[in-house]
C-alpha cells in the first residue's frame, strides 16, 4: 500500500486519511492486478466467501427462532417451517447452503489440487484452506445434530464415540464431550454454542487466506509468474464481471434445489425425532463426510492393532482407533502437500503424468462417497480398503515420485505470449 | 488425456447412480405415480386434500397423531372460519389451570394442534398390541420416496402371505413394509368411509386422497416455494443473460 489513493469525495478522504479502509478497498480490489488467464474455475474462491455470508445470515435469523433443548428442538426447527414467515425459506437455504458450501470447496480444493496452486510460495494460502475446511466440517456436523432428528441423534452418537478409541483418556474425553453419559441435552446446548462460534473463526480464517493470496497473487491455469503488466488485468471491472456471472449461475442451481428439491441432499430419517431407544438401521453422515466415513471403517480389525499386539503384546493401536487415524490421516496429509510434491513445474497441464494420476484420484474420491454411502459389507469392505489404501499412496508415494522422474512438457514463457502469438 | 477424462466421468456417474441399487439389502419395487404436485409447476387439488381430511379424520385418527398441525391450517384446504370452528369443536384439549388453579377440558378451536388420540406412548402401545402408530405429520418426508411409499403401503396388504412366510401373531403381511410384517391392520376398505362429495370411496382412491393429505400435511409450504421458485428461477435467468453480456463487453478488449 505505497501510494495512498486520491478521492473526490471529501468525507471518503476525511476517513481515508485517518483510516485508509478505501485505499486499501481500492487497491485490493479495484486496481489489484489478475492474471489475465484466469479460467471459470477461478470463481470458486468468490462464491464460498458468498455462502459463508450467506450462512451466516441465514444462521443468525434461524438462531432466532430456534430451541436448543432435546424435548423441543424437532418441534421448534418445524415451526420454523410452519408458522415463521418465510421460515421454510431460512432453513431450507441453511440447511441446503452447508451442502452447496461443500460443493463449492470442494471444487475449489480440486482446483489447487490441479493447477498446482499449493507449489511455493503458496503453501501457508493453501494450509489456511487446508484449516478451513475442517472447520468447515466441525460446523457443519454440530449443525446437523440442532435440528435432532434421527440421524442428528444417531450420527453425532457414533462421531463423539469415536474419540473412545484413543488411549488410556478417550472415555474420559468422550464424557466430556457428552457433558454427561451419553448424547443428551448438555451434548445438544454445547453444540449449539460453538455451532453459533465457529462461523466467526472461519471468517477469521477467511479474512487470513484472503489477504494471503492478495500477497502472492493469484495462481494461474499455466502455474507460473506474472511477469510484465501485460500478464495482468484489473481485478475491476475484469473479475468483478466474470465472478458475477459465475455467482448468478451459482445461484440459479442453488435456488434450483432450494425451490424444487429441497431435501435431495439430506436423509428421511432425520424427519423423525430423535430416539435413543432406536437405533436407524444405517446410519449414514451427510453426504459432504461420505469419503471421509468409508476411510474411517476401512482400516481392517486386525491391521495396525493386530500387527502391534501381536508384536509388543499390548493392544496400542486399536482397529477403531487406527481408522480415526486414517480419518484425520487423510487431511493431514493435505497439510504436507507442498512439500510432497517437488515439481518445479505448477501446473498439470504441463505434467502429463501427475495430470493422469490427478484424474484417477479425482474417481477413487467419488468411489469412497459411494462405499462410504453403503454398508460396510460385502464387496464394499474391499472396494473400501483398496480406495483408501490408494488415496494414501497417491499423495505419499505417487506425487513425490512423479514429481521427482517426470519430465514435464515445455512451459509457455509468458502468461501473455501464446495470447498475443494467436493474434500474429 | 480426453480419454482418461471421461472414463473418470464415467467411472463417477457409475459411483452415484449404483448408491441407490446396492443401498437396501433387498429391492422393493414402489411405483412411481403421478401426484398432482409433482413437478416445478405441481400444486395440490383441494378436493382430493378434503376428501383425505375425511379418510384421516374417520380412520387413520383413531391410531395416529397430527401433531404438527393446528386446526387453523385446515383454511389451506379451502375450508371457511366457521367449519374450522366446527371441525375443531369435536376435539377436547386440557386447559388451565384456571382461577380456581385447576386444569379442565374444553372444546378444541382452531389455533389449538391436532388432538392425538392417545395421552402418551404408553397409551397407544397398550391399544396397539404393543405397537405404536407413529405421528403422520411428517410421515412424506420422513421415508424414502415418501408419497409413493405410503401409498404403496396402503394398498400393499396381502391376505394371504406367500408360502413359507412365518407371519407373527397380531401381524398383518404387507408387500411394502420393510420385513413385510407390519402391525397396522389393514385400515382401509371398499366404502369404508362415505365421502361428502360423492366420490366412490373404492380402496385406491382413499389411499391416494389420503397420502395427498399426508403430503400436503409435511409440505404445508410446497406450492408457495415451488411458484417462489418459478419467479426466483426467472429473474436469476434474465439476470444471467445479462452478466453474460457485460462479461463480453468488458472482456472484448482483452483478447
Ligand atoms: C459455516 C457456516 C455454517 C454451516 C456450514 C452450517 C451448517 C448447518 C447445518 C448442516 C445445519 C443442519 C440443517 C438441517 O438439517 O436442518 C445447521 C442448522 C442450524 N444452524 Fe448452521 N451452519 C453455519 C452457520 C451458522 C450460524 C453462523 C448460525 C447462527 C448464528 C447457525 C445457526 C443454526 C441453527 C439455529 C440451526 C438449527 C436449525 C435447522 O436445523 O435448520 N448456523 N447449520
């Protein structure tokens, strides 16, 4: 922020001034230099800032209206439904908003994931994405147990649980989760409370991860530097134009399942209130946590467990809790991928090696979203193991040997040149 | 690369759609039919929700409960002030305590909810051989391919169950019902209930003028978010075209 903005405006420039909020606006996004090759799946970052806000209101406004308390909850979420104007609206753009919140992440993170977006000196921008979204899931999982419903009761009962596998503490750690001996009121009003917190922390982290990327600029399809200014155009009114096409055709498919198929994503089950005394024949997590859920049930009983027993005589390591550690495995190493991957060469347009394996990884995610989705039977158990054993591989054994024996192909030398090449 | 791509395509189309055929252990077939609300422009008929009031009110009452509703709700099926009146008039409800600090019955009215017939649990355990007839409030919503599914349960009873079926004592085989034994008696029978509009009450028409009930009952809201939805859909579309247009405009310089 060297040079200060002039204004017209006198009261803009009495505040600017003191306070340099319309320099800062004005450089970081009326001026802000963007590669100029930015493709539509740039738009993703924009649009998860959008949701975020957007579940925020929507949050603030259901908190309004809502109980949290076990005997009231289901019936204070329906008469959201019934009898606040325009409560089915609220709830229905909440409830589907975490879900188009995931799409949209999701997107985002395969997106890194393709163009090399994670390479230096973009690593802290990508962990803080990284600390995002498993905020994001926290939120997401205490929000699903508000309205306690069946799979509220149940699918929290079986997450909490799973802290029981952690050695010698985990049951004391579970009951205070709890706050008690079981999913019950305490466990509904702490989750409500930090349901109600931890949105703020993600903005906060937000507000981190934005003002990181504004310090290395964006990444681009071609994965490498801007140059000269010839590389770059204004954020306004380049991208305040192309985001705004991608935000309205967001919301045309946002509003699309909000008004016509409001409950495609979520599970009859939770329609039913919540009841200790009976448990739901599958429990199955929003879909968002599906590949995440099919790691966690794939680690074999007697895998690490049986391996450790067998050889010290002592059960360190139960099944129970080495797929735990597999779940949280499975985004830490999301953590290390900047130092997984050793190319020089950001972009797996230029990788054709790294880019087949990209495709690979992309379909054995969708094939743990659908064991995760089954019971854990049958051939799903070894769908699942094989899945799971490949997501692992693929980040901590094929990135970094690709990344070391590939011979990537030729980069462009400038961002602007096969541009400008086409016009001669 | 192109191929790779879309064999990935493929191979994630194949993940989502073969969810649905391995899901339940076995395949029950529930056909779909076609209800006057489907679709982005479906809205209910009203005569069909009030003759489903009365199937509800003179049968399915007597076992489960309407919670969610309040007799106010009933103006959406077309009904005046007065009959609501009236119809909520057939109800007691506990009231009080009163100046004298004691609790005493009165006739229902229209802002008070749908009166269960059983006090508690309990009660309808204790009526229902054990069994208890959950709340239809939510009944479309709460199970898969809802409005199909109850339908397809009400006209699903079988007298006879096929050969080597262990039918439980009190059960009643149904071809719908997950397990195939079901506690509900069948509850609905050729001219079981006389319709005030003369409609034939054979046994299909009751069990869609019911489930329509049923699903106006869980969707209060369906034709207001689905004729929101035409004008949000409409207005974001033209908004579309627009940024669209003034995307090119600014971007014409650019390449
Ligand atoms: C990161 C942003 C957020 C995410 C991902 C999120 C996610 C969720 C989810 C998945 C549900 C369950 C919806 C359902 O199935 O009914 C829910 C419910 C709820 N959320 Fe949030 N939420 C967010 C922000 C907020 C905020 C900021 C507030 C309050 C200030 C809030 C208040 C509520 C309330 C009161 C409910 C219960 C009502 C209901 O179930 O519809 N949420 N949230």
């Amino acid at each position: 922020m060297a040079t200060k903005t002039e204004f017209k405006n006198p009261v803009v420039r009495w505040v600017d001034d003191r306070l340099p909020v319309f320099t800062y606006l004005d450089h970081e996004y009326n001026q802000f230099p963007m590669p100029r090759n930015l493709n539509y799946w740039w738009n993703f970052g924009a649009l998860a800032s959008v949701v975020l806000i957007l579940m925020i209101l929507t949050g603030i406004m259901l908190a309004m209206q809502y109980t949290p308390h076990v005997d009231y909850a289901f019936e204070s979420v329906e008469r959201i439904m019934r009898d606040v104007n325009y409560g089915w609206l609220l709830r229905y753009l909440h409830m589907n908003g975490a879900s188009m919140f995931f799409i949209v992440v999701y997107i985002h993170m395969f997106r890194g994931l393709y163009y090399g977006s994670y390479h230096a000196p973009r690593e802290l921008l990508w962990m803080l994405g990284v600390v995002i979204v498993l905020l994001m899931m926290a939120t997401a999982f205490m929000g699903y147990v508000l309205p306690w419903g069946q799979m509220s009761f149940w699918g929290a009962t079986v997450i909490t649980n799973l802290f029981s596998a952690i050695p010698w503490v985990g049951d004391v750690i579970v009951t205070w989760l709890w706050g008690g001996f079981s999913v019950d009121n305490p466990t509904l009003n702490r989750f409500y409370a930090l349901h109600y917190l931890l949105p703020f922390v993600i903005f906060a982290v937000v507000a981190l991860h934005v003002i990181a990327v504004h310090i290395t600029g964006s990444n681009n399809p071609k994965g490498i530097d801007v140059q000269v200014p010839r590389d770059t155009v204004t954020f306004h009114p380049y991208f305040t134009a192309k985001d705004s096409v991608g935000l309205v055709a967001f919301l045309l498919f946002f509003s699309a399942v909000v008004f016509f198929a409001p409950n495609v994503f979520g599970e009859p089950d939770n329609y039913i209130k919540a009841n200790p005394l009976q448990t739901p024949p599958h429990i199955v997590p929003e879909w968002y946590f599906l590949p995440f859920y099919a790691i966690l049930r794939a680690v074999p009983d007697n895998f690490i467990g049986g391996w450790v027993t067998g050889w010290m005589g002592v059960t360190f390591v139960s099944a129970k809790l080495a797929g735990v550690i597999a779940m949280f495995g499975s985004i830490a190493v999301l953590f290390l991928l900047p130092w997984l991957d050793r190319s020089k060469v950001r972009s797996a347009r230029y990788r054709p090696v790294h880019n087949a394996f990209f495709w690979v990884f992309l379909v054995d995610c969708f094939v743990l979203g659908w064991v995760g989705a089954n019971p854990a039977e049958g051939m799903f158990i070894w769908i699942g193991r094989v899945a799971t054993a490949w997501y692992f591989v693929h980040f901590l054994i094929i990135i970094p040997l690709v990344s070391m024996i590939e011979t990537p192909r030729p980069v462009p030398a400038s961002i602007s040149e096969p541009v400008l090449k086409e016009k001669a | 690369m192109r191929r790779l791509r879309s064999i990935a395509v493929v191979l994630a189309m194949f993940a989502a759609g073969a969810t649905g055929v391995w899901a339940a252990g076995e395949k029950i077939e529930i056909p779909d039919r076609d209800w006057s609300w489907n679709g982005p422009l479906g809205s209910f008929d009203r005569a069909e929700l009030q003759r489903g009031l009365q199937v509800y009110t003179e049968v399915c009452a007597s076992c489960h409960s309407l919670r969610l509703l309040a007799y106010r709700n009933l103006a959406a099926l077309g009904y005046g002030e007065e009959e609501i009146k009236a119809y909520a008039a057939n109800y007691e409800v506990e009231d009080g305590p009163n100046d004298q600090g004691e609790m005493f019955l009165r006739a229902a009215i229209p802002s008070d909810r749908f009166v269960p017939p059983f006090a508690n649990e309990q009660a309808a355990r204790a009526a229902n051989n054990g069994a208890y007839p959950p709340d239809l409030s939510l009944m479309t919503k709460a199970r898969k391919n809802g409005a199909n599914y109850v339908f397809a349960l009400l006209t699903g009873y079988q007298d006879e169950p096929p050969e080597g079926f262990q039918l439980m004592d009190g059960m009643y085989y149904n071809k719908v019902f997950p397990g195939h034994q079901i506690a509900m008696a069948p509850p609905l029978f050729e001219d079981g209930v006389e319709y005030a509009d003369g409609t034939e009450a054979t046994v299909e028409r009751m069990a869609a003028d019911t489930t329509a009930f049923l699903a106006w009952a869980a969707e209060p809201e369906l034709e207001d978010r689905k004729s929101m939805g035409i004008w949000v859909l409409s207005v974001l579309a033209i908004l579309f075209v627009m940024t669209v247009a003034v995307k090119r405009q600014v971007w014409s310089d650019v390449h």
